[in-house]
DNA sequence: AACGTTACCGAAAACGTTTGCAAAGAATAT
DNA sequence: ATATTCTTTGCAAACGTTTTCGGTAACGTT
C-alpha cells in the first residue's frame, strides 16, 4: 500500500477508486459509495475509507464521473465582449455562485456577432455543458442557434440582453420603471425639452428602456417629438455622434436622458468640446454606473444596478433547472435604482 | 438507420460512434480512425464516414475521448479580479486563443486572496486542466500550491503578476524599462523632484517599476529621497493616501510616477480636490493604459501594454507545453511603451 | 507454390467512474 | 426450527472514446 503511494506520487499521478479498493482490501463499488456517502454502506468502513482517502488526498476523476453520469459540471457563458465593466460583474457573480457549487465555468465572448454566438453556442452544447447562460450580442436577430440548445435539453437563461422570441428563463432589471423614474426625473426638475439616445433597434433593452422615456413624458402630457430621439448603439461614439446631432435641432434639448453610461459620456464629451456646460445648460442620466461615470467631471447621474446579483441569481436558476427533470422558464426581475450625481441639475 | 436518427433526435440525444458504425456497417474503431483521418483507412470509406457524420450532425463526446486521452481540452485561468480593464483583457486573448485550438477555459477569481488562490489552484488541477494560467494574487507570498501544479505535471505560466519563486513559464512586459523610459521623461521635462507612488510590497511589479524609477534617477544624478517613494497598493484610495501624503512635505513633488493608472487616478483627484493643477503645478504618469485615463480630465499619461498579446501568448505558450512531451520554461517579456497625454508638462 | 508486404479493417481492452443486481450474512419474525 | 427481511458488500455492465494487436485479403517476389 505505502509502496503504491511512493510510486505514484513519484508519477505524479492521481489515485483510482480502483487503486484505493486494493489498499483497503474493498470493492471499488464500495468505495465508490462510501465516498458519496452512500446509505447502503457501513458507518465503520465508510469513515475507513473516507480517512483514508483524506489522507492519500484522493481526488476523483470528473471526466470519469462525467461520461459515466452524462455530466460535466460546467456550465457555459457567452457575453458580447469580456473587458466591459457590466458583463465582468456578471461574470463575476455567475462565477462566484458556481465556483460554491462546484461547477466550472466556461466563458466565450461572441464580440457582439451573431455568427461568432451561434458558433459558440454549438460549440459549447458540443462540449456537453449542463447549463447555458447568454447575453445576446447585438448582432442578434434570430434565434435557431437557441433551439439546438433546447433540443438538446442543456438549461438556457437569457442575462440582461434578452429576448422573447427563445423559450428560455430571463434575468433582467425594471429597465422600463427605472428609465421612466430617471426621466420623470428630469421633468421634475423642471426640464422640457429632454432628449432620449437609445440603443440598438430590435434590442429588448432599448425598446423597453424607450417606452420608460415615452411614457414619463406622456404621463406629465409633455409632446413627443421624434426629432429628440436617435439611436446611437451602445458605444460613445454613439452617444458623441447623437448629441451633436441633437445639438444641430432649432429647439435643442435641455436633458437627455442616455441608454447607457457609455453614451452618456460620449454626448458628455461632445458638449464639453463645444463648450456646453454641463449640468447648467444640459443635464445627463445614464445607465449602468458605469466607474467612468465617477472619474468624469461632472460625475455621472445614472441607474445603478445590480450586475452581480444578476450574475449571481443566473447562476443560481441554472442550477436549479440542471438538477430538476422538469422544469418551467422563470423571469426574474432585478431591482435597479436612480443613483443623482452632478451631470443633471 | 433512418429511423435510429428519428429516435435520437426525438430524445434530443447525441449520436455516438457506435450508432454511425452500426447505420455505415463498419466497426467503431474504423468509423473513429475515419472522423480523425487516420492513414489505416481508406480514402473512400474515409469519406463515406466523415460525409455520413457531417450529414446527421455527429458531435464526438469530448469527455468519453477525455476519458480515454487523459485530457480535458480546458486550460485553467486564475486572475486577482475580473471586473478590471487590465485582466479582462488579458483574458479576452486568452479566451481567443484558446477557443480556435478548440480548448475550454475555466476561469477563476482569486479576489487578490491568497487562500482563494490556494483553493482554486488544486481545484483546477483535480479538475484536470491541462494547463494553467496565473496571475497571482497580492497576498501571494508564499508558492507550495504551485509546487503541487508541478507534480502533476500540468503546465503552468505565470502572467504579468509573477515571481521567480516557482518554476514556471512568465509573461511580463518591460516594467523595468518602460518605467525608466517614463521617469526619464519627466526629467526631461525639467522635473527634478520626482515622487512614485509604488505597489504593493513584495511583488515583482513593485520592485521592477521601482528600479526603473530610481535608475532613471540616478542616471541623471539626482538624489533619492525616501520620502518620495511610499507604496500605495494598486488601489485609487492607496494613490489618494500617497499624494496627500506627499503633499505635506516640506519639498513637495512636481511630479509623480504611479506604479498603475488607478493609483495615478487616486493622486490626480486629490490634487484636483485641493486646488493643486494638472500638469502645471505636478505632472503625472501612470501605467496601464486604464481606459479611465482618457476619461479624467487632463487625460492621463501612461504606459501601455499590449494586455490582450499578453494573454494571447500565454495561451499560445501553454497549447505548445500541453503537446510537448518535455518542455523548457520561456520567459516572455512583451513591449509596453510610453503614451504622453495631458496630464504631463 | 510458398513466402513476405502492404493496405485495410475489427475485436477487445483500456480509461475511471456509477449503478442495477445478486449474494451473503445478520437480524427479526413466524 | 424455518422463513422473511434488512444490511452490507461485490460483480459486472455500463458510459463513448482511443488504441493495441491481430487478422484477412490482395499483391508482388522468389
């Protein structure tokens, strides 16, 4: 026994069951249970084995497991872009969950292309992962890649960029409420003339976050007009290239209130070059809390919300549907709040 | 044969090599030499094969050929923090790499703790990674858990955060160099009371900018002065510390060499929140290239490294040690250079 | 006609688990 | 005393590949 541990230490190899049932003069099924805390095994040699185990720091092998249990412990991820401060948290609760749980997390970045997400999707499902977890690209505008992942019964959740055309559970924020208070904000102050940059069309987000806009404005019976809403993608230079746009308009906009952070700043950049004052002659709101939001002077009014619980929370439901045979799609809404700072007055 | 791919695709189930010899009428191991174009097959029934796999959508079981090879086609990846410019970006090259070779990458948090990192380390390795990546952790001061990803043989590289305490492959970019590069530049400038604020204590980061600076120094005969150095962590509120700190000084800095853009940021706005004017009353570089940088205003200057051919090397470097049977540890040291903005004068 | 090569293929044994089933022994009930 | 159950264990068959070791047929060489 001892001989066998010199020499496969000495191999730098991992024990078997097999390996610790002829040390311990047991079956290898016993063992097998004994390590899983099997009740049809023996309190004694369950502790024996167990002890022993410790000892020898036995590990078991997970693909072994894995084929035999038609498991991987893995789920996958894919997110647009990884060095993005909303999908990092994300990540980072997914992860965190996971790691707790004992699952490995595999994470692939679709680069906001539909084609790189399908690819990845296959890929992943192909690599027999138990659960799904996927912001959709942008790019994102049909969903047959998702029914393979359906046929193949591997849980689905949709994070954040979500849709209603895949069957599959969602995790989002009160996109429409927060944008909505953000904006009747903004009316309370006393604004008019606000304006709106929006997201990419087609996306859930930016339709959701638009009827937020649209129907603050209606409920205080201020008109809508078209000319004060542009969509300008999720970048800065979205944002940059809206707000010179808004600022070619007759009656310019005394507020706007922006899709995200990040075109925020970009409108935020622009004004500053032209010279525009910021909160006096224009407040801003964004979305996200983006850290840019509190380096950038002024510091950013914006819709804080909660990236990683939402990471958390996704992970936390794949789990769930992973290990239940039956299952129904959930759609949780997570709670995200008004955070004013100094770009809006 | 139809109707075995009728029932498969009803239960949503992968076929397998056995299913695809049965409907072919060819044994296992020909139909898996075939899809892996092994010589000892011929070309005709090559094709048949591959075009019949092709056709219903054959998807190999990664984990029974895991099983089998004793490889899991996954590289493990362990970063201090996720939500963070510098490693996500680091990870994107990681993750493209590594995803075109086919392998899975499981990454992992440390949340700059040592016993997390410890923790992690041996999970990957029992997870039976291939390889692994590591950047490691502030707290790192001590390596047994790595002596253990050695014994098992999987390679291991060390990225940007290192140390030469294990052996192991490193990727790191000319700290010492490009920090002499900056600190000379102040100089340059005109600048004779220099301050830096400096890293955490302990790692090889700290010590390498460190050098650079004081060498800087000394080439152009100017005295070091203790208190012009302190250490600040990596963190903004370490930069904020250490510029207040500075400040009280009798002979107070006109510039200041920061160890990362966080730290340099921190600096920057304690000075803005006590009058002191950037660049004209203290200058300032930072290292990283953080996207903040171009957000504060004036723009910070810093060093930029190419974090995602950082990641991307490492990846590339730990593909080749997982195909060789013997391999030698590399030391990469990737170009980073100078980027002069507004925040210097 | 006997032999050696070569080209192709299949049987079967791995890889290290999990699990259904049987079996043996102990304990309880009849 | 036997019959029944319960507890504990082991056997062996999976899981889906890869790979070793032959084996067969066809061909060319003596």
């Amino acid at each position: 026994m001892y001989l066998l541990i010199f020499i496969l230490e000495m191999k730098g190899e991992q024990y078997t069951l097999k390996d610790l049932a002829k040390a311990l003069n047991l079956s290898v099924s016993t063992v097998s249970r004994a390590l899983r805390n099997h009740p049809d095994v023996n309190e004694a040699t369950k502790k024996k084995v167990q002890q022993f185990a410790e000892e020898v720091e036995f590990q078991k092998n997970p693909i072994a497991s894995g084929l035999r249990k038609h498991k991987t412990n893995a789920i996958g991820v894919i997110v647009p872009e990884i060095a993005n401060y909303f999908f990092s948290q994300v990540i980072d609760g997914i992860q965190t969950i996971a790691y707790q749980a004992g699952y490995n997390v595999l994470i692939c970045v679709s680069d906001e292309s539909l084609e790189k997400e399908q690819a990845i999707t296959k890929h992943l499902v192909n690599s027999r992962v138990d659960g799904l977890l996927v912001a959709l690209s942008v790019e994102t505008n049909h969903y047959e890649h998702f029914d393979f992942v359906n046929r193949k019964n591997v849980p689905l959740i949709l994070i954040d960029r979500v849709t209603d055309q895949v069957p599959a559970s969602t995790i989002t924020t009160n996109n429409y409420e927060a944008s909505f208070e953000a904006v009747e904000y903004l009316i309370h102050q006393g604004h008019r003339q606000i304006a709106h940059i929006a997201g990419p069309k087609g996306q859930t987000i930016t339709r959701q976050r638009l009827q937020g806009y649209l129907d603050a404005l209606k409920k205080h019976a201020i008109d809508i007009q078209e000319q004060l809403i542009e969509s300008g993608g999720y970048t800065q230079e979205g944002g940059e290239a809206c707000a010179k746009s808004f600022w070619t308009l007759g009656e310019k906009p005394e507020a706007i209130f922006a899709v995200n952070d990040r075109a925020a700043i970009g409108a935020m950049r622009f004004f500053k070059s032209v010279g525009v004052a910021i909160p006096d002659q224009m407040s801003i709101i964004g979305f996200n809390n983006n850290p840019m939001g509190e380096i950038i002077e002024p510091n950013l009014s914006t819709i804080v919300q909660p990236q990683f619980e939402m990471g958390a929370s996704a992970a936390q439901l794949v789990l769930e549907q992973i290990n239940q045979e039956e299952y129904t799609h959930q759609h949780l809404t997570l709670p995200s709040k008004l955070a004013i700072r100094k770009s809006t007055l």
